[in-house]
C-alpha cells in the first residue's frame, strides 16, 4: 500500500506550514465528496461524468504523492467510454477507495501531529 | 502605474486549483479562480486579466471549449494549458488552437513561473506589434490595406491570386514595409484560414534555439529541456508557417527546413519519430536573398524552394501617394488610443512628412505620428510638433530646439524627451533590441524601460538588424 508524500507540498510552502495545513485540510474536506461523486457516475453509467469526476479527484491526489492510485484513476478515466464494462470499473473504483481511505487516515494523523519538516 | 500581472486559474479541482494559486501568489502574480469553462470566460469579459492557466478537461466548457470561445470573442488573453502527464496530443491539440504553452499536472513549481513568464513577455511583444499589424492588415483582410499607390495595388492583387492556391511564398521588402501583414493576408484569405497561422522569427535566437524552436524538442534533449517542446512546424499543422527574416536562418537550420519543404515531415530534437506536418510556408526577408545565395550563406535549392511566388513590397519612399492616407489612419488611431482631442492637421503638415526619406517605412511613420499625438497639446495637428518630431528621428543641433519659440518649461521637457529616448535606443541598439539586457544594463527596471519605450514609439524590432 503507498503512502502520502508530502514533498511537493513542502517544497511549493518553503516553510510556510499554514499553507501545507490549509491544503491538507481542502483535501480532507473536499475529496470525500470526490470520490462520492466518481462511484455515483459509475453507478449511474454516466461515463463523460465519470471521467471528468475522476479526472478532477486525479489532479488532487498527484499533489499528494499518490501515484499508484493516480494510475487507478486514470484506468478508470480512460476505461468510462462507450461500451464501458461496469464491473470492472466498479472493480477499479474499489481498488481507488482502499488506498484512499489509508491516505486520507494517514493525512488526518499528519494533522493531528502537525510538525512537518522538510523532506529529502 | 505598475501593476502585478492578474491571472486567472480555472480548475474544478480546489486542491490544485489552491496549490496553483499559492504559487503563483508567492511570485507576486495576483491570482483569480475559477471552477469551470465557462465562469472563467465570464470573469475574462468582466474583469481585467493578463493570462488564463486552464485545466484540459473540465465540467460545462472544457478547455479546448474556452479556447474556442476566446478565439469567437475575441478575448486576447494568452491561454496556458494544464494536461495530463504524457497528453502531448491534447497539448498539440491546445496550441494549435492558440493556447500559448502547455504544463503537465502535477503543475512544476518552477516550469509554471518560467513558462508564465515567457508568456507575458511575448504578449507585451505582441502588443508592441499588433498595432502596427491591425492598421494596415486589419484582421488580415487586404482589402483593407490602406494604399492608394499602384504599386501596392499589384501586391494586393498577387495577394489575391495567391489566396487560392497552396504555393509557397516568398516576400522581400525592406524592415517596416509591412510583410507580415502580407503574410496574414494570404494565411486569411486560403483554404487554411481556420487552420493556425503561426510566426517566428529566424534572425532572434541562437542556431540550437532556432531548431529548437521550429521542430520542437523531446524532455532532455539537451540541458534545459524540462519537458516535450513542440515546435512551430507540428504548431502549424492544417495551416500557415510564416517564417521572418528567413535570410537569417543558420545553414544546419536552412538543410532541415529544406527537407521539410520536400518531405513534410521532420523529427523533433532529440527523436527519432518522424512527424508529418501540412503546412504552407510563407517567408520573408529584407535582404535581397538572391545576392545572400550568390554570396554563399543561403542555399541556392532552399531559395529555389521557398522563391516559388515572390512578392516585393516596395518602400514607402516609393510610394509615397500612400503616405497621407496612412498617416491620416494612423493620427486616428492615436488619437483613440491617447484619448485626445486633435481633429485638424495643420496646412503642411502633412508635406512635412512627404519630405523625409522614411528609412523605417510604414512602421517609421506609425511611431513618428505617435510621438506627435502624445506631444501635441492643441486641437490641431500642428506643423511645429511634426517638425519637431521628425527631427528627432535624424541627427541634429542640439539648440534646434529653441528655435521652436516655445516656452522654457516645454523646451526642457522637450530636451528630456530627446535624452530619455536617445538614451533608450542607443542601449537597444548595442543589446540587438533585447529589451531585458538593455533594461539591465541601463540601470532600469524592464517595466520602466519598456514604457519609455513606449513613450517614444521605439520599437526593439528596428535593433534587430543593426548589420542589414
């Protein structure tokens, strides 16, 4: 299972650790409604929905280091056309939901403990 | 004023978006956001903005959709693309479209800047030009040339005939005779008129940068590759290269030009994928390109290649019949732009400029009306200010000035002026025009020296061929 990594993030900030909190925070905020939204586009076989909800929670979890379930959700982004195979999707979008619970924990856990120093 | 550059970031997704955001704060841009396509093409209506930095793929209108509508509007503000990692045929889809640069997301810190950068510059370039360009090519309808002589009345007509056909073209003319509108006459009026017209200058950079440039170049090519480049020739595709200062181009850069003319196709630096292109190459030069073949620096089957049509635009010495209309558009055109109240011409004024031999053509008379207009303070145009503005272009007697009779407060003023732009130009002419080594080197920011520029209607490009 991949972990966060947080060294882009500390980089872009150069010390400014309100700035790494507030993203980590929009990140717990926003993308649970993400991923909320990729699972109902599939449930509803809206496939340019789909796409564009997995395109959008793709560019949020690159920042944090998340390659492995960037390249689930690109399978999934270029997978949701016509004629899509539902099952598979929904198989991938298991797959994309188990290490995003482990990052967002993982996340949380970093702000609950927030020291962060920079990483090489 | 100085003002800090305000962009416009439009992602749907409010991580990146606030991650873009946070950078771009950090180097002094003021940032505005938005979610999708279409409440950013609202905020470029509304609000002032120097460049957009866009997602590909958005919810309402996507990005190619906004590019599409900016082109409609027309919005003029330079558009940078954010794709996926390894999109490059979106990128290549986005640029032909207009977009001015590409970035892969996650978004480079520092590629952002540098290619943000770049941008702005060129788009203070292009605002430097486009003046010039919209007087006489309009948005390159010929027929809105403004001529009367009949010189100019057979370019128009050859430009005419061109326009149906896909031949390769070649226009010689001296520097300000006005051959990139002709160029975008003949892009306009072709069966590629929807297709991309794009430019490039062949005498403004290095031999490496120059292939760089034209053919695009693979992610570490060569030390400062940071990413896939795509040249001018893939951005072109479906349409119109026009190549300026052609008589310029280096050799190594004259024998992969020649083999696109005859094979259309070209490998980018650093590959060896070979990509097929469709493009109708339009060249200019103001050297007489036939003598640069007989003196051996340009290839005679190059020439041969690109001399299939010539056009020769004559200077303005030449035609002078065309000078009082022009000049008369041009006083016009200032006159809006400076938000002045001059709505006469003085009874010789205009044989005033009839008189000079106009070296710098079209582009000469253009900055030369614009200093009238700024200098002039009644509703008339008079014969005293074009005097004194036509003198400044020449050698001359410091004390001339004098004799104007004006007051000592104007003559002063008007003494600074001749200092600041005797000033500017002779640090452009030893720089080649490179407004940022000359800025540098004058102990001037680049803004200030770019608005003095401005000022006194200097444009770098007259100092990029100081040896011509």
């Amino acid at each position: 299972m991949e972990h966060v990594d947080l060294s882009y993030l500390i980089k872009l900030a150069e010390g400014n650790k309100q700035f790494v909190n507030e993203v980590i925070n929009s990140f717990i905020e926003l993308t649970p409604r993400y991923v909320q939204e990729v699972r109902h586009q599939c449930e509803a076989k809206n496939w340019p929905g789909l796409q564009a909800s997995a395109h959008r929670f793709k560019s949020a979890v690159k920042y944090f280091g998340l390659n492995e379930t960037a390249q689930i959700i690109e399978t999934i982004e270029a997978n949701a056309t016509e004629p899509a195979d539902r099952q598979n999707l929904l198989e991938l979008i298991a797959s994309m939901n188990a290490n995003y619970e482990v990052a967002l924990n993982e996340l949380k856990n970093i702000l609950n403990n927030f020291d962060l120093q920079p990483q090489h | 004023m100085h003002t800090r550059p305000r962009i416009l970031v439009i992602e749907d997704d409010f991580v990146s978006q606030q991650i873009i955001a946070q950078c771009l704060e950090k180097h002094g841009f003021r940032v505005s956001c938005a979610t999708d396509g279409e409440s950013g093409l609202a905020q470029l209506s509304h609000d002032s903005i120097d460049a957009v930095i866009t997602d590909y793929m958005m919810p309402r209108l996507d990005g190619i959709g906004l590019l599409k509508k900016m082109k409609e509007k027309p919005i003029a503000v330079p558009l940078i693309m954010m794709t996926a990692h390894g999109s490059i045929p979106n990128a290549v889809h986005a640029i032909q479209l207009g977009a001015a640069d590409y970035l892969t997301k996650p978004v480079n810190p520092d590629e952002l800047i540098v290619i943000l950068q770049q941008v702005l510059q060129e788009r203070e370039w292009r605002s430097e030009i486009e003046p010039w360009r919209d007087e006489a090519g309009g948005e390159a309808h010929f027929s809105n040339i403004i001529y009367k002589s009949r010189a100019m009345q057979q370019v128009c007509q050859l430009v005419a005939d061109l326009a149906a056909m896909d031949s390769t073209v070649l226009i010689q003319g001296e520097t300000g005779t006005g051959k990139e509108m002709i160029a975008k006459a003949i892009h306009s009026h072709s069966r590629r008129k929807d297709g991309p017209l794009i430019g490039f200058n062949c005498a403004a950079l290095s031999e490496n940068l120059i292939e760089s440039e034209l053919f695009g170049h693979e992610k570490g090519a060569f030390t400062g590759a940071i990413k896939t480049r795509i040249g001018r020739f893939e951005q072109a595709d479906g349409g119109t290269l026009f190549l300026d200062e052609v008589g310029d181009m280096p050799p190594a850069t004259q024998a992969k030009l020649l083999r696109v003319l005859q094979e259309k196709e070209f490998e980018r630096v650093g590959s060896n994928a070979t990509i097929k292109v469709d493009v109708r190459i339009i060249t200019a030069t103001n050297k007489d390109l036939h003598q640069v073949v007989r003196d051996e620096k340009f290839r005679e089957d190059l020439f041969y290649r690109l001399n299939v049509v010539l056009i020769q635009v004559p200077p303005l010495r030449e035609r002078l019949e065309d000078l009082p209309p022009l000049a008369l558009y041009f006083l016009q055109e200032y006159v809006n732009r400076c938000n002045k109240e001059i709505n006469d011409v003085e009874d010789g004024a205009i044989q005033l400029f009839l008189a000079q031999p106009w070296p710098g053509n079209v582009r000469e008379l253009q900055n030369v009306i614009e200093r009238c207009v700024v200098l002039e303070k009644e509703h008339v145009l008079r014969k005293r200010t074009v005097a004194s503005c036509l003198q400044l272009g020449f050698p001359q007697n410091k004390t001339a000035v004098f004799q104007l009779g004006n007051s000592y407060h104007e003559v002063k003023d008007e003494l600074l002026d001749r200092f600041d732009r005797d000033y500017i130009i002779t640090f452009l002419k030893k720089y080649d025009g490179n407004i940022t080594k000359a800025a540098k080197a004058a102990g001037l920011g680049y803004r200030n020296f770019y608005e003095k520029m401005k000022k006194h209607g200097i444009n770098k490009w007259e100092f990029k061929h100081k040896s011509v």
